[in-house]
C-alpha cells in the first residue's frame, strides 16, 4: 500500500530542465511565483502560463503529470473561489448577476484560483524534473552564506537528506505494523471519525519508538564513520553553473519583464 | 603486531531501567594480531556487541584500556577517535539503519567527506569500495530498492571507502537471508584473505565462526575461552555452558563419538566430516 510512496514526484527522465542547476531551478521558482503575484490582471497570469507551459515543453514530463498536482489543493483553490465569489467587496458600476454575484467578482475569484493553480503548477515541474537529493543539495549551497552568521545550513542539509532517506524506510514500517494490527482484529476502516482517528494511536506510537531506534542505531553508524559536523568536511558533489543555466535565467528574466510591462501598460 | 589490545576492559551501561543491571563487559583481556580472521561468540547479553564498541570508541571503557594499534581510546587529544575510527570500519546488525544518503554513491562517500578527502580521491575510493564489493552496477541505485544482502555490502563499502585496516561485523548477517548471509561472508572472507584485513565477526552462526582463524568465547561479559575453532568446538561442556550450539558437523562427530566411532573431535566443517568419514569408511 505505502511502498511505492516516494517523496515528491520525481519523474525520471533526461532532458533540458532536469540538467539544469537546482539552484537554478529553485532561484528560477522564487523569481516565477514572484512574478504571479506581480502580475494584477489576466494578461500577466497568461504570460506566466505561457512560460509554464514551455518549462513543460522542455522538461520532457507529460502535461498530465503536472496537471495531476492540482488534484491535491483541488480543495483549497475552490475555497479560496468560493470565499472571494461570495465575499467580494461590492463597487459601484459593478453589475450585478443575482444575490450577491457580480461579475467583476467572478473576475476577481477566478483570477486569484488561477493563481493558486499556476502556483502549484511551477512548483510541482521543480519536484517532477529534481531528485530530493539534488534539491537539498541546491537549498544547501543557496543558503551557504547564512553559516556566516552561525546558522547551522550543513546540519540543516543533513537533516532533510536524512529525512528523505527515511521516507520508503518508515513508510515499510508502517506497512507492517498495520498489517500486524490488522492481523489481531485492529480496526482502522470503519467508525465515526473519532474511532478512527484513535484507531491511529497503536500505528503511531510503534512507528515512534521504531523510529527513535533507528535514530540511535544511525547515531553510532555516523560515529563510526568519522561524523563530527561540518568542521573540515569536503562534498562529493559539487554544483556546477552551465550554459544551459544561463539560458533558463535569460528566459525567465523575459518572464519577469513580460509580467512587469503588462502591469504598466494594461 | 597487535592491532587490538584490551587490558582488564570493564564496561556497564548507565540506564537504572535496564534488566541487565552488572557489567556488560567484566574484565576483558586479549590481544588481536593484525591480519587475523576473528569470531567472538556468545549468547545473547553475553556482551559481544559492547566489546565490539569498545574497540572504536562508540563505547569507552569504565576501567582498563583500549588500544587500537597502540593508540588508546581514551585520550586528551579530540581527533584520537577520529585516527582510530579511520582504522576500524563497523558494519551494524540492521540494514536498514546504517546509510546516510539515499543513492548507494552518495552514502559511501560519507565516510571520506567526514575526514576531509579530496574529490577525485573520494571518486576514486567509490569506485574501489563498489568493486570490491561487487556493487558496481548499483552505484547511482536506490538504497531502499536494494536487498538486505545489497544493503549490507553497501554498509561495508561505506566502510571500506575510509581504508580501514580491521572490519567489525557486528551480527550483520543476521537480518539476513541465506544467499544475503552468504554474499557478506564472501566479502569479509576476501578482504581477510586479499587485503590482509583484520576481521571481527559478531555472530550467532557456527558455521561462519568455524571459518574464522580464532574464536572468543564469551559468557555474561567475560572471556571463558580463546582458540582455534578445533580446540573451541572440541571442548563441548564449555560451548554449551555458553548456551551455544556446535556446528552442525562438530554435533555430529560429537555423536558418533559418542556412540562407539572412532572418528575425530576435531571437526568443525561439512567438508572435514565428509573427508573424516570417507577415511574411516576406507580403513575398514
């Protein structure tokens, strides 16, 4: 059930945007949600699907993958539609459609799930082109200059990797224990929420103190191969910018710009 | 040389709660040769597994000393540890609790980073850990897609790529099954063997400690009894005071003795009981 649960989506394949620089990718994220949110009418948000549906073209993913992440704020973005449909602040001009619908609100509701759904659109083609590994290795070297100020960024790194590393393990684990709960009568599927939800609690605490375990097992396996923290520590791996990151950067700043020219002029 | 040292070594766990309340390891004193093929065998809380943290420094101890090629696991100078824990690898009971990184390249890079290797030089390491354990075409794998058995020679090529002179194997064929069991042994008998590595092996199994230059017999934390796998298998009451099991070949040679046969005690293998049956057999 939970054993081809992976963290993130990461759809395995070559291509332009899988090679590029995680920290490329993530910098290239920040400036593109930036620029939805620059963006104040409809023209930005379609010059910002027009660069999506292009980082898609390159990244060699099916549209569908990217699409199917929406399916888990599906929720929220309705709503957040439904709120500002019913909510919006009435103006004079605004003409009106029936009770309190207006369509400059539906205007309004629109633009703003739009922007949820282009939101998670970007981020999730970051998930589907970057392994876990590779992105905590870019959130690393992207926040290396906070170690100056004493912020512990190579522990910080450590941790995620390790908690990515830990995902299959403990979803395994899960997998067992339901089983074995499952085998001596434990009842998860039926009962108001309540039940259920208590119903959780023999899964959760053997998954705890299984996990605490691990924890003291990988303590002493770090120890024992010569682990002291970053002091004096080399990477294997090393980032490298390319041509190709250059070319993305180019591209995105023609996304910026784009977004902020039809702010001014529309 | 002596490539570990352990005088009257005591250790007890600190926690009030454990049922196990007196010394984990009481009074050890021994002495490995560089190069040797080791067993330490005993029963469960026996304290082999504590003796085996002693050696690098997971664990120090109450009273005694720990040498490691003549350097003490206690010491003033911080970065003792570290020249000792470059020495020793530790390859751990559970295999899923011992990598670092998810990708088989990334986790045995770990140990060259912590000391500050260069890049090429960790490449290079890499690439002899994985051949040595025949992981090659594993190197950018999923670790959690791997077998216990692969698991396990990851854990020892992410010891090997620190270029340790002795290799622990604390019980880790035990979550094992047979073939994997058989892999990991097939690599701790070449590193002894080829690279002239001295090997510690933790173990339940008899048939793994038979294969082994010399046995330690262990009992509630204390040495009960050193030497060759013949002269340890032959002494059954001591064996069995351990709540040991001979080896399958040493029970039943033990049993035709017992029976009338003259066949010798000292076997420990399928192969020497064969070649021991096949002699008696032609004399008659």
């Amino acid at each position: 059930m939970l054993q081809d649960l992976t963290f993130g989506q990461y759809y395995p394949t070559t291509s332009l945007v899988h090679k590029l620089d995680p920290r490329t990718k993530l910098l290239l994220l920040i400036a593109y949600i930036t620029s939805i949110f620059v963006a104040d009418n409809f023209y930005g948000l379609a010059a910002a699907l027009l660069f999506l549906l292009i980082a898609v073209a390159f990244s060699a993913v099916p549209f569908w993958s990217v699409l199917k992440s929406v399916k888990s704020i599906l929720f929220l973005v309705l709503f957040t539609f439904l709120l500002n449909l019913l909510f919006y602040a009435k103006k004079e001009g605004d003409t009106t459609l029936f009770w309190r619908i207006t369509v400059e609100g539906l205007l309004s509701a629109t633009f703003l799930a739009s922007r949820l759904i282009l939101l998670v659109m970007g981020s999730s083609v970051l998930t589907l082109t970057t392994t876990p590994v590779s992105l905590t290795d870019g959130i690393e070297s992207l926040l290396k200059p906070l170690s100056y100020v004493k912020f512990p960024v190579h522990e910080l790194a450590l941790i995620m990797s390790i908690a990515l590393r830990f995902i299959p393990t403990l979803a395994e684990e899960t997998d067992r224990i339901i089983r074995a709960q499952k085998a001596r009568g434990g009842d998860f599927d039926t009962g108001n929420f309540f039940k259920r939800i208590k119903a959780l609690i023999p899964i959760l605490i053997p998954l705890l103190v299984g996990a605490f375990r691990r924890a003291d097992e990988l303590g002493n396996a770090m120890d024992a191969r010569c682990y002291s923290g970053s002091r004096n520590r080399t990477k294997y791996k090393k980032l490298k910018f390319t041509f190709r990151d250059l070319l993305a950067t180019l591209f995105t700043a023609a996304l910026v710009a784009g977004v902020v020219l039809l702010k001014i002029f529309f | 040389m002596q490539a570990i040292t352990f005088e009257n070594v005591s250790y007890a766990y600190k926690r009030a709660d454990e049922e196990f309340s007196g010394k984990a390891v009481d009074g050890v004193s021994l002495g490995i040769e560089a190069g040797r093929s080791v067993a330490l065998l005993g029963a469960n809380g026996s304290g082999k597994s504590t003796l085996a943290k002693l050696i690098n420094g997971l664990l120090l101890p109450d009273s005694g000393e720990v040498k490691v090629f003549g350097m003490p696991t206690v010491c003033d100078d911080p970065n003792g540890l570290f020249d000792i824990r470059k020495r020793v690898g530790m390859v751990f009971q559970n295999p899923d609790n011992q990598q670092i990184a998810s990708i088989v390249e990334d986790d045995i890079a770990f140990g060259p980073e912590n000391v500050g290797i260069e890049r090429e030089d960790i490449g290079r390491r890499i690439d002899a850990a994985l051949k040595f354990t025949d992981m090659e075409r594993f190197r950018y794998s999923q670790i959690s897609r791997l077998s216990g058995g692969q698991k396990q020679r990851v854990a020892i090529a992410g010891a090997l790529a620190l270029e340790p002179d002795i290799l622990i194997l604390d019980e880790s064929t035990s979550m094992l099954d047979p073939k994997g069991r058989k892999e990991v042994m097939e690599v701790a008998r070449s590193l002894n063997k080829e690279k002239g590595m001295t090997i510690i092996n933790i173990t339940h199994y008899m048939d793994e400690a038979a294969e082994a230059d010399e046995i330690y017999l262990l009992k509630a934390g204390k040495l009960l009894k050193k030497g060759t796998p013949d002269e340890v298998f032959s002494d059954v009451s001591t064996v069995e005071e351990c709540g040991l099991e001979l080896p399958r070949a040493s029970m039943l040679a033990a049993k035709l003795k017992a029976a009338g046969i003259n066949i010798d005690q000292k076997i420990t293998t399928k192969e020497g009981l064969a070649e021991e049956l096949c002699k008696l057999l032609l004399k008659d």
